[in-house]
C-alpha cells in the first residue's frame, strides 16, 4: 500500500457499486474537460461488472461524452469470440452495447477464435503494441497514462490475471503478458503485468464479499507483490480501494475514517 492509497467502505456491495459508479462519472467528466478524451481500463468480474451495471442505471451517464471514452480492459480470458465468460462479453451486456461509443476507441483484447488463433502469446504482444502506439512522449511508459484503471480483487489477492507466485507477476519489463495455467478457470488469459497498472494516474481496487476480507486486509499490510499481486497495483497520482462492510472486515479500523 502507498502513501497516497485511500480505503472508502460501503454498507454493501450494490452501494459500493452505486458509489464507484458515481466515482467514475465524475473522474472521467474532468479527464474529458480538462484533456478532451478520457481513458478508463475496466475489469472483469462481479464487482467490475456490477459497477458498470450501476454506470448504465445511473442518471450521470449522461454527464458522459462516450464518443470520446477510450476503453482498454487489464485482463480478458482467452476463448472464443462472443464467449459468455469473457470480459467483454459480459462488459457490453452491463453497459457498453446501450451507450454511443467509437469503436476505434473500445481496445479488445483478442478472443482465441481471432487473427492469431490459439496463440495466446501472439494475442498478448499484439495488445502490448496497441497499448505503445496509443502512448505518448509525456506518458510513464510505453502505454497510455490511463486516468483509472480498474480492478478487482480476487480471493487470493489476484489483480488482473497476475496470481500470487506465477511467472506474470514477476514481469518487470513486458507490459502484456500471456497467461497460462492460471488457478482459476480458464487457464490460458491475456493479462496487462504490474508495469503497465502503475502507470495509470488512479488505480482504484473494488472487493465486497466476506471471501474477500483475508486477500483485502493482506493486500493492505506489508505483503510482498509477488505473494500479493494486489498490494503491488497502484497508481501514479492516486490509489482508492473501494470496499463493502464484509470485505473490511478484517481491516484495523483506523486505515479508513468512519462513515467513508
């Protein structure tokens, strides 16, 4: 955990997503006023699709020009085009398929049905590539600095698809990685490594559930990145961890004021 990480807990996990929600507009309105476009990196899974399924309910979407929305996702898992376990899939279902986005401006990661196959290596490097040509000369890395980066957190402090101990965690130089034999299914996935997640200007971490409390409150003590993958994800500017009553359990109650 760095210095700049802040920890807001909501009653549950649906307010937790209403707020995030809420959170997002109101970055990604500035990003757009202040630069004329606004990049967002989403994630996967119940917590990232339940924000995004907030977003699309929300009377602030409209606050949103989607047209000028740039989307990039951290992981996606890879299988075929349309393939109701991937992110994506599951992504335009929440929010994306009812909203005016540029599709030059929706960066999908490739399904293994695609232009390279069942090579996930391939699929991995090319999106590294499209992560480069987006990049700038004042950006921290050669991907774009991503005004929030999204993710969640697994049980075993998982981010993106970097698992506690695997080969991806441990990427110091590569900005993509292709994922193989990953603990949970499926086993083969396209992840962007810690590298490309830290040069974002706000990562912000979403956990609600119980089975969330022991990875949230290991992540945020002194653990390691590599035995932790969660506790390596932060941002240049800004860190939010964005949790529910249950997933704070286990936290000390003075690393967040009362009624965040």
């Amino acid at each position: 955990m760095t210095a700049a990480a802040q920890v807001f807990v909501h009653r549950d996990k649906d307010e937790m997503a209403r707020a995030a929600a809420a959170r997002l507009v109101a970055r990604i309105v500035d990003a757009q006023s202040a630069r004329g476009s606004a990049s967002v990196v989403l994630t996967g899974g119940r917590n990232g699709n339940g924000l995004l399924s907030a977003l699309a309910s929300s009377t602030g979407r409209d606050s949103i020009d989607f047209s000028r929305l740039e989307l990039w996702w951290g992981d996606e898992r890879f299988l075929p085009e349309g393939d109701p376990e991937r992110n994506v899939t599951q992504a335009r279902e929440a929010l994306l398929d009812s909203v005016p986005l540029d599709p030059a401006r929706v960066h999908v990661m490739a399904p293994s049905d695609g232009a390279y196959g069942n090579d996930v290596e391939a699929a991995a490097e090319a999106y590294e590539a499209e992560l480069a040509s987006a990049s700038r000369p004042e950006d921290h890395a050669s991907v774009p600095s991503f005004d929030v980066l999204l993710l969640g957190v697994g049980p075993d402090t998982h981010v993106a698809s970097l698992f506690p101990e695997h080969p991806g965690v441990r990427e110091t130089e590569r900005m993509v990685v292709g994922v193989h034999g990953a603990p949970k299914p499926p086993p083969v996935r396209i992840s962007l490594t810690l590298p490309a997640i830290r040069a974002a200007r706000e990562v912000w971490l979403l956990a609600a559930g119980e089975d969330k409390a022991h990875a949230v409150a290991l992540a945020l003590s002194d653990a390691g990145e590599v035995q932790a993958p969660a506790a390596g994800a932060y941002g240049r500017s800004r860190t939010l961890w964005l949790l529910d009553d249950a997933a704070a359990a286990k936290l000390p109650k003075d690393l967040y004021p009362p009624l965040s």
